[in-house]
C-alpha cells in the first residue's frame, strides 16, 4: 500500500511523506533519503522491490523539494538561516515517525547524492541499523572553499534569488564524457530516465536559489571534515555504492578514499562496490536489477546480525 502525509518537523515545517508498505509480514525498514532537485515519489519503483524483499520503504521530500514546497518561491529554496542543521534535523523527524509507528523492525537507510552528504553527518548523531550511501563523492578542500566563499557572497545580496552561475558551476563538465548530450546524461544511461527527469516540474526544470547552494555546499564540506569521520560509531555498517562513470563520485575515485577514511577512523564494517559504467543514479540505471539486488542482499546479510 502506498500512502502520502505530512510530518510536521522541528520548526513547525510540515514534509511530505511518501510510504510503501505493501509487506504483509515485514522484516524491517528502510528510510530514503533523495538527492538535490527530486524528490520521494522518484523512489516508487525501488521501494516496491524493497516491499517485495519485506521491506517497508519511508522518504520525504526535502525541505524546499517535491510536495514540501507548496509555493513556486519556496521549491529549489533552502533558508540560510536554517541551512544544513534543518535538513539533519528534518531526518531525524522522520526517523522518529518511523521508529513510532514500526518500533521492533531492524531501520536502515538509503541516501543517495546531496541525501548522502545530510546522512554522512547524521550518522554521527543518530543510530541505525545500517547505512547504505549511493553517489556520494568527495571534493578538493580549495575548489570547496571557493565554491562556500561566492555562495557567501551571493547569500549576502539576496539568499532567495536563483542560482544560475552557481548551478553552472556545480554541474560544470558533468556530460563532457558520455557519447549522448542529453542535459542530464549523467543521471543514468537510460534515455527514458533522463528525459523523465528533465519533464519532471519538481526535478529538471528547478534551479535552486543562493539559499539552497549555501546549504548544499555547507553539507559537503562538514561530511568530508576529518572530525565527521572519527565521529561516526564505530560498530555502524555502511555500504557505498557508486558507479564508474558518476561524476559526482570522480569516476569511482571517491567512494574507495570515503571507505579508507572511515576505516582510518575505527569503523569495523565498511563494504564499497562499483559499477562498470554506471553513472549518478544507480537504481534508475540500465542494469538496476542486479544493483537493487545487491542492496536487498546486503540488507538481510545485515538484519540477520543486528
């Protein structure tokens, strides 16, 4: 059964929530958390393999994102006052609705692209059964900084004006290595997924404000700092996933230094694994039934041991 509602989160802002729980005997729960420019519907088709595998499956839409936006202003829009630490917070609400309503079942996590940046910090503060981050990546602390320094700048001038230099520059030379230039190639090298995308009003069309880059950027560079990593519980499982033609990721650069630095760091149980040219969006991919397969496999391997 699919279901819609709101949760109100800490300061009063109401999410939308999208739940699956078509599992008439369920084994446990994974809370989903999307990346920039999407939203919780996107995720329907995974969650119904997940529902399948005895899975109950929970996303939201962000703040500024899909159904929580209720204005045109406010999609693509994230508060600088409220910045990365609503975002975390607005997880944690959601993962308190969860553990209210389904209190016994093992609780994993799915997050995927800037949802993995949020979850990277969050599972530092928060406990889970098992953490599964997909499309994460890491970025070179000058271009970082640069990148916070001219957000800070436009910020200054008028946080709710829209991005376009900003969102250039975030997604500068993503196509440059696909043989199709299609604007979003880089999601997946299915052409249906991308032109999905692009028709979709919550997804392709959005560019997200001074606001919302502020708080995309802030929430990289703290998942990335080295006191976020020794942070993290040292017993938490965490599977990476990436595939070798995701940009975000560095070409399957990223996800092997992310695995080595929580391993530095004390973490026991840290599995990565890429994907022959796969690009950002694993579980829209071509191929996609053996990767939601190999999650699905990791998720029992992990609920048999909590």
């Amino acid at each position: 059964m699919y279901t819609e509602t709101k949760l109100i989160s800490h300061d009063s802002l109401p999410l939308h929530i999208h739940e699956w729980s078509d599992v008439a005997s369920p084994v446990g729960i994974v809370q989903i958390v999307h990346g920039m420019n999407e939203h919780g519907a996107r995720y329907q088709e995974f969650a119904q393999k997940l529902n399948e595998a005895g899975y109950i499956a929970v996303a939201d839409d962000h703040r500024g994102f899909g159904a929580t936006a209720e204005t045109e202003s406010e999609l693509g829009h994230i508060d600088p006052e409220a910045g990365v630490e609503a975002l975390i917070r607005d997880q944690a609400a959601v993962k308190d609705y969860i553990r209210t309503k389904f209190p016994d079942l093992p609780y994993f996590i799915y997050a995927h692209s800037m949802g993995s940046f949020i979850i990277r910090i969050f599972m530092t503060r928060h406990s889970a059964d098992g953490i599964i981050l997909s499309g994460s990546g890491m970025q070179p602390h000058l271009l970082l900084s640069t990148a916070v320094k001219a957000t800070e700048h436009f910020v200054k001038k008028n946080p709710a004006k829209r991005g376009h230099f900003l969102n250039q520059a975030a997604f500068w030379g993503f196509n440059k290595t696909y043989p199709e230039k299609h604007k979003f190639s880089w999601l997946s090298r299915d052409i249906a997924v991308q032109e999905a995308y692009q028709n979709d009003p919550f997804c392709g069309p959005v560019v997200g404000t001074s606001g919302f880059f502020a708080a995309l950027f802030e929430s990289i560079q703290l998942s990335q700092a080295s006191e976020n990593f020794t942070r993290v519980p040292k017993g938490l499982p965490i599977l990476l996933l990436s595939g070798t033609a995701d940009p975000v990721g560095h070409y399957g650069k990223d996800i092997p230094k992310i695995a080595v630095k929580l391993s530095e760091a004390g973490v026991l149980d840290v599995t990565y694994k890429l994907y022959e040219n796969a690009r950002h969006e694993l579980i829209n991919e071509i191929g996609k039934e053996t990767i939601i397969r190999d999650i699905i496999l990791w998720l029992d391997q992990k609920r048999s041991e909590a």
